[in-house]
C-alpha cells in the first residue's frame, strides 16, 4: 500500500502485512473491498492508499502461505475471492503483534518529555 | 459494469503480462472490487459519473497497478526454477562428459526436450516451460544446418531445369522439416512475446551461445566428421559446460525476480555475454570489433521477440 503525505509512507508501508494479517484474522474471512473499508473506518480515514495497492499486498501474502484464498459465489451469481488466515499467518501475526507493542511502548516512552 | 471501468480493467490487462488463466483471476477479484465500489458510491449519493471517476482515481494509475501486481505474481516458485534449469543443466552435463556426439544420449536429451516442451505447452505454457521450448527447436536447426548441402543441390538442380537428385525424398524430407520446424518457431515466439517478452526471451536464450558454437564446430570439420579438427572443437567443451550454466543461472533469476526489469537484464547479459564468449573462446582472431558484432546480433535475437509481442498486444 503507498500512502499520501500525511506520514511517511514507509510507515504504512512496513506495516501493511500487520494490518491485513489482523483483520482478516480478526473476521475469519473477508476480501479486498472489505478490508480497505475497515482500514478506513477503524483509522478514521487516516490511512489513506491507492486502494488497487491493497490487492499485490493480498498475493504476496497468499504467496508465503500467511493466508489462503478462495473464490466463493455470493448472492446474484457474482464471485468474490475471499482469504482466509493460514497457522503460518496466524503465528507470524502474534510475533508481529508482540513485536509493535514492544516497538511502540518503546517509541512512547522516549518520546515523553524528560522529567514527565 | 460501466465502459470506462471495462476500459480502465482492460488497460491493467494489458501490462499485466501474466498467464492468460491468471490474469483473468486478477481481473475478476478487481472487477468485483469495482462492483462494489460503485454500489457504495452510489448509496451515499453520487450520480454514476461521478461514482466511476472517484471509484477508479481512488484505485491508482492503471500501469502502476498492473506493475504492482506484476510483481505479486510474477515470482515462479522453486519447482518452477528448478523446472526453468533443468534443460541447460542437462546440455551442461552432456559438454561436461564430452558426450554431446554420442548418438545414444543426443537422441534421449533431444526427445525429452521435445516431450516436455510439447507436454508444458499445452497445459497452459507455465514460463518454466520456455526454457525447455529453446532447446526443443535446436534439432530442428541443426538438422537444417547438416541438410544445407543437400537443399542447396536441389535448388540448384531445379533451377537450373532438370530434375531432384536421388534420393529425392531426402531434399523434400528436409525443406517440410525446416519449413513446419520455422513456422512452429516462429509462432511459439508470437505466442510467448504477446504474453510477456520474458517468455520470449527465455525460449531464445540458448540460440546465440549454441548458434555461435555450430558455427565454429562446422569451421573445424563439421558435427559429423572426426578425427583431429574435432578434437580441437572438443576443447570448448568445458567453456560450453560453464556458459550453460550461466544460463541456467539467468534462467533462475528470469523466473524468481519480482521486477521484470531484473528478469530482462538477466536474459540479456547472460544471453549478449554467454554469445561474445563462446565467439572469444572459439575463436582466437577474434577482435574487439568481432565480439561487438558477436554481441549485437545476441541481443538482437534476444529482443526480436519483442517485436513480435508488439505486433500480437496490437492486433
């Protein structure tokens, strides 16, 4: 995913398996369109991407295994792919998981005002 | 869906350069986004003009997309690479043994390349299979090459009125061999390079190395004579094993690199490198000027497929 100029887009960017490996954990299932919404609705809009990004992030996930995909008939006869978490992604999730809260609490504490 | 979607998905279509199979997967997951995009969009109030240009300027440039997902899709798996090697592997080992005259063994390499590439092709051309396609051709032109003195006298017979000389099964044998063997080729390479000139490239890799090769062999006697010439041509074979190799290696990077950038440098260097080397090796009066030339016709087979894909995006 590559953001606009609201922040580095590095930082988006370095996390964005985190972010889908979560919410598709989180639903169990879910596709493309859905998860661009969630991120924008759990973000409040503050991430922001060219959405067509979300769906190379998708395979390259779905390349090491972290997630499956399947196509499923969905009412009107339209087909949707859908992913599901793999044990692979599932274990890679908690250690990334476990890896930011580290990494943030970290970053929070130094950059506390001294003597605060 | 509305024309100016259809339009914008056609134009990721077209620089997506992946197996037709695959890119119809990709397509379908995106038109399914853009379905319901547009039921969104359209929900909360826009008119369908306005729902199609937010949907598609919210989902980026089209080539920039179909890069991305070129990216994400591209990389071949091990048993691909492995796959992907194997043919120059095997013409490696055969330089390797100094075996590439035993009847025995050239014929059981030429009918598994044959084999395979037919095989590969026909279920669904994976680009592992090109490699195998490349060496599948060269009986064909070295046939073609060992029948030249035949064909040349036929043509000169008929010309000059009279008739085929005995056996004429042989000159006619040889000219429906050549002409279905350069028609196979050249619509393989059409079929390859209006997937993606990788592909193409790939399939036409070995030609400037081995090409180069049955040149300096036929200066030495022949591929069907023996005695001393011959064994002078017998000493390239270990600089022939090493080239191999080195295709090999390219073949590998073509199929496991993400950036298509990265597959053609590979094709290309080894391809342009691998035929100035084998023309250095074989060749001692040859000049800076020769190995130019050497060059500039190995990457002109190389990129000629590019031509073609073109021409096929085109029509």
């Amino acid at each position: 995913m590559e953001a606009h100029q609201l922040y580095d887009a590095d930082l988006l960017r370095g996390n964005t398996d985190s972010l889908l490996l979560f919410l598709i954990n989180e639903r169990g299932s879910t596709y493309g369109y859905e998860l661009i919404k969630e991120i924008g609705r759990r973000s409040k809009g503050y991430f922001r991407f060219r959405e067509g990004t979300v769906y190379p992030a998708l395979r390259k996930l779905e390349a090491d295994s972290l997630v499956r995909g399947e196509w499923r008939r969905i009412a009107g006869g339209q087909e949707r792919r859908y992913y599901v978490m793999t044990p692979k992604g599932r274990a890679l999730l908690r250690r990334k998981i476990e890896m930011w809260r580290k990494f943030s609490s970290a970053m929070t504490l130094v950059l506390k005002p001294a003597g605060g | 869906m509305p024309a100016e979607v259809d339009s914008y998905l056609s134009e990721v279509r077209s620089h997506l350069h992946l197996d037709p199979s695959v890119e119809q997967r990709v397509i379908g997951e995106l038109s399914s986004h853009f379905d319901d995009k547009l039921r969104d969009l359209r929900t909360e109030g826009m008119s369908e003009r306005e729902a199609v240009r937010e949907a598609i300027a919210s989902f980026g440039g089209a080539r920039s997309i179909a890069r991305l997902l070129y990216r994400a899709h591209s990389r071949g798996t091990w048993v691909e690479t492995f796959l992907a090697c194997q043919p120059h592997l095997l013409a490696a080992a055969l330089f390797a043994a100094h075996q590439w005259r035993s009847p025995l063994l050239l014929g059981l390499f030429s009918a598994a390349l044959m084999g395979i590439a037919v095989a590969g092709w026909l279920r669904g051309r994976p680009a592992w299979v090109h490699s195998w396609a490349g060496y599948a051709f060269f009986p064909l032109l070295v046939l073609a090459w060992l029948g030249r003195g035949v064909l040349a006298s036929a043509f000169t017979a008929v010309a000059a009125g009279g008739r085929i000389p005995a056996p004429a099964w042989q000159p006619v044998a040889l000219l429906v061999l050549c002409a279905s063997g350069g028609v196979l080729l050249v619509r393989a390479l059409r079929l390859a390079a209006g997937r993606d000139w990788v592909d193409a490239a790939l399939l036409m890799l070995p030609q400037p190395v081995f090409g180069a090769w049955l040149l300096a062999v036929e200066r030495f006697g022949g591929l069907t004579s023996d005695g001393l010439p011959l064994g002078d041509a017998l000493r390239w074979d270990p600089a022939m094993a090493r080239l191999c190799l080195l295709l090999a290696a390219a073949s590998a990077f073509a199929i496991r690199a993400r950036s298509r950038f990265v597959k053609a440098a590979a094709i290309l260097a080894a391809g342009i490198g691998g035929g100035a080397i084998i023309v250095r090796v074989t060749s001692t009066e040859a000049d800076l000027a020769g190995l130019a030339v050497a060059s500039l016709v190995s990457g002109a087979l190389l990129a000629a497929p590019a031509l073609l894909g073109g021409r096929t995006r085109k029509g």
